[in-house]
C-alpha cells in the first residue's frame, strides 16, 4: 500500500478511487474538476454539524471546490461540479486554518478535500508548527482509497464520512461511481483502523469530539430499502460507531425537473423506517433531524467568506 499522497498525485493524479490519471502538476483537471492549484469557496465557523463537532462555538469548515463524486442530486452543486471557488496557495490554507481558531473553532473541518490530500500534510504540520491545537476533522463523501486514508492517519482526528450507497447500481445511476460501495467498504474500516491506533475514540466533558468518527448518511427519497442495506454494511464492517441519518434531501433544480421520486423530499415513513432500521441493529449512539427537510441553514452560502481574508 503506497503511503506518499505525493506519489499519488504525481506524475498522474490517483489520489482519490477515481484513478483518473490526470497530469494536475503540468496543470490538467482532473474528473474532481481540480488542477495544481487549491481552490476553496468558504472559511467559516459553522453552526450544523453534528453537536459533537459544532459544539456551541461552532466548527471551522473550509469548503474545497471540486468534488470526485458525479452525484446529479447535489445540493453543493455550485462548488462540486461548478468548481466555484478563489484560489489560494498552500500558505494562505494555514492561515485560514489558524484564523479558524482565533474565531474560537471547535476544530478544523476540511470539507471534500480528497483531491488536495496531497497537500495536507504540509499544511496542518505549519499549522499545528505556528500554534494550531484544534483537532483536525476530515469530512468526506467516503469515495476515499484505503491507502489515502492511511497515509492521513496520522493528521487526521475525526472522521466525518459519508456512506451514500449500498447498491453498485444506485451509485452508478446516482453518482456515476459504480465501485462506491466497495471503496466505502475498505475506506471506513482503514478510518477505524487509524482510529485504534491513536488510541481509540476520544470524547471530551463537553460532548466534543477530539478523536473518533461519524458515520453519516442521506436518506433518498425513494430509496429508504438502499439506507437500511448502509447501515448494514456500516454494522458489518465497523460495529457500533456513532451515526448520523439526515432528512436533508432538497432537490435540486434539475432533480425537480425530471420529476420521479428525486423530485421530492424523503418522507416522514421513508425516514423512520431507516432510523427504526439503526436502532434494531443496535446503534447507541445515533444523531437525527428533527421536522421536514429543505431547510436552508443546512447549506452556507457559497459566496468566499474568510478565503482571501478573515471571516472576523
Ligand atoms: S483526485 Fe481528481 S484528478 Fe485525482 S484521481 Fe481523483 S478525480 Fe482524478
């Protein structure tokens, strides 16, 4: 298993399961929509992640543009396949990540950053050299290699991943990623792997979290049967992590188009019949949301506050 992210972003970009070869060093864009240069759309506090990451002063996410996932129900959509985004270099993301903390950040939550992890480990060390103390969170669409994964072990405390599909099919008609099962597979157990070997999870007397993982999932409209078979496979291969199971779906202009099932909001029978589904595994420890779905304050605005200068 290779551990150098440099090796695999160069000289062909395989840092992410897509393997697409792309030459990012001589300036080509890969699938993820990225080239050499990191691009970032948002720095700021954030009130709506789990209460173990926001806490009540909130979470320092840094939202990458570009995303190796194809997903056609994207609610991120602008930065994701839009690729909106400033770019910045390796030294302004310290300095984010240090503006972060100043503002009183829980933690550093670096969203969708598969395809610049060749640049993290230079980044967090200068951080964590210039005062950094915060523990750093890695939140993915779980599209990760086991050995990317393995090769952050080191840097990374928590893992917020997704785990989106259970069926190849879904995936592939959703997602365009027909492998996304089997890849979630081998990243999440290598996530609790590199997890035991720092010791295990870590909660502090507040409830926040310093080391661990969560594992997260969105429910579909119409496809509550492929939710419950996640959540196996999450039981199968990691036991009884904390889960989180969101109501969020909001169709996008697209998805409202088509019409079908992805043209609406999961329905209150679809999400009890997948939170039912976790409690007779046995998950104890399991976050939800309350009420309906399409609530913007899920979503921050895409508009680059905090990435050229502080958010304060
Ligand atoms: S990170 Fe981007 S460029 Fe690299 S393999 Fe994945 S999609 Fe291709």
């Amino acid at each position: 298993m290779p551990t150098s992210l440099t090796e695999l972003f160069s000289p062909a970009c395989h840092l992410c399961p897509r393997r697409c070869g792309a030459a990012r060093d001589e300036g080509a864009h890969g699938v993820c929509g990225a080239n050499d240069t990191l691009k970032v759309a948002r720095a700021a506090l954030h009130m709506w992640e789990e209460p173990p990451i926001s806490g009540e002063a909130g979470s320092g996410t840094i939202f990458f543009s570009g995303c190796s996932l194809k997903c056609i129900y994207c609610q991120n959509h602008e930065i994701s396949t839009g690729n909106f985004g400033l770019e910045i270099s390796p030294e302004r993301l310290v300095e984010i990540m240090l503006e972060l903390q100043d503002q009183g950040a829980n933690n550093i939550n670096l969203v969708t950053a598969t395809h610049y992890a060749h640049l993290l480990p230079a980044a967090i060390a200068a951080a964590r050299a210039r005062g950094l103390v915060i523990p750093i969170v890695y939140n993915t669409s779980g599209y990760e290699r086991a050995s990317a994964v393995a090769a952050l072990g080191d840097l990374v405390d928590v893992w917020l991943t997704d785990f989106k599909y259970a069926d190849a099919g879904l995936a592939q008609s959703l997602s365009h990623i027909k492998d996304y099962p089997r890849v979630a597979v081998s990243g999440l157990a290598q996530m609790a792997r590199e997890i035991e070997r720092r010791g295990g999870e870590l909660v502090d007397e507040d409830g926040l979290m310093k080391r661990g993982m969560i594992v997260r999932h969105l429910v579909l409209p119409g496809h509550a049967d492929d939710s419950c078979r996640v959540l196996d496979l999450v039981w199968q291969t990691v036991g009884d992590v904390p889960i989180s199971v969101m109501n969020q779906y909001t169709p996008n202009a697209l998805m409202r188009e088509q019409g079908g099932d992805l043209a609406r909001a999961v329905t209150r029978e679809e999400y009890e019949q997948v939170l039912d589904h976790a409690d007779d595994l046995g998950f104890t420890t399991m976050f939800w949301q309350e009420g309906g779905a399409v609530d913007e304050s899920f979503t921050p605005a895409f508009d680059t506050t905090g990435v050229l200068t502080s958010a304060k």
